[in-house]
C-alpha cells in the first residue's frame, strides 16, 4: 500500500494535478484518492488501474516500489557471461526502461583470439571507452586500436569485434538501438 500511495502522490505532482482534478479523471471521488495517497485506503485492481490510465502511467508503474535513487554495482559484482572462445567477460550493469532501449557493459578481456560479435538488432550502436588496458574494437574491416580513456561508437548491426590487446584489460559498452 505504501508503494501505491507514494507511487500515486508522485505521478500527480508530477504532472501538476490537484486531488480533484486526478479523482475526475479517474472517474473516483475525490476522498478515495485523498485515502489512498494517505496510505488508509484500500484500493481495487480497478481503482489502481484507473489511477494509472489518468496519469498515463502503467498499471506496473503504480504497484511496484520505487527503486533507490542512486544504484552501485562494485567491481566485483554482477554476474559475468563469459565468451567461449576468447578471455571475454561481460557483465550487465543496468539495462534500461522498456521504451528506452539502451544497455550498459562492464567488460573485462584478456590477450587471446578477438571476441566477434554477429550483428545485433537492426540500428543499434555500439559505445566503447576503454577504463584499462588496451584493446582494438570496431567493425571487422574497420576496427581501431583504444588506449585508456578513448571511446569509440560503430554500428553494432553489422559483424564486429574487440580484442584485449594488454593484461587485464576493461571497458565499458553501452548498446543503443534507434
């Protein structure tokens, strides 16, 4: 309930609505929002659910509790996919809201066979930045050697590759698709 109550004060103030504007817009009475957004009320699937349609939020959005503000991920923690054929590790750090389409890497490669990537979605783009080592990343046929610090973006729709080319070498992706 607490979610719900939060999650709805937070959604009108959001888009600027008094309680009675939000209570007609949702078709409810102006003392089951006040309720609600006490944390007294009880609300039905139905009554969440018009709420949500009123603030143009989904349905999820309103029941699922807010989550911190500011998110850690240690660099020792996550879980690794690790590649089969080379010393490559990716470990998701966030992934992004359903309509955003966006997902970030932490990438840990040793020397070895280069780490090559079949084409992913249609328009997605691949970010690099290089954090330690050195590596080579880009299209097969275009691919550019990265000291610390240097970024590279390439079309991630199309065969490419990186490779470790120092001892403990680490990166951070970002995939992008338009």
């Amino acid at each position: 309930m607490e979610a719900i109550s939060a999650a709805v004060r937070s959604e009108r103030l959001r888009r600027g609505l008094s309680l009675s504007e939000l209570a007609r817009l949702a078709g409810l009475s102006k003392a089951t929002v006040s309720h609600l957004e006490a944390g007294t009320g009880n609300p039905g699937v139905e009554t969440v659910w018009a709420l949500g349609v009123a603030l143009g939020v989904p349905f999820s959005q309103l029941v699922t509790p807010p989550r911190s503000a500011v998110r850690i991920v240690r660099a020792d923690e996550g879980s690794p996919t690790r590649a089969e054929e080379s010393d490559y590790a990716a470990t998701l750090l966030a992934s992004c809201a359903p309509l955003a389409r966006c997902d970030i890497y932490r990438i840990c490669a040793g020397p070895g066979p280069a780490r090559k990537s079949a084409p992913h979605l249609p328009g997605t783009t691949e970010h690099v930045i290089i954090t330690a080592g050195r590596a080579s990343a880009g299209p097969l046929d275009q691919a550019v050697e990265l000291d610390i610090g240097d970024y590279v973006s390439y079309r991630g729709d199309i065969p490419h590759v990186f490779q470790a080319l120092a001892q403990e070498t680490n990166a951070v992706f970002v995939l992008e698709q338009n």
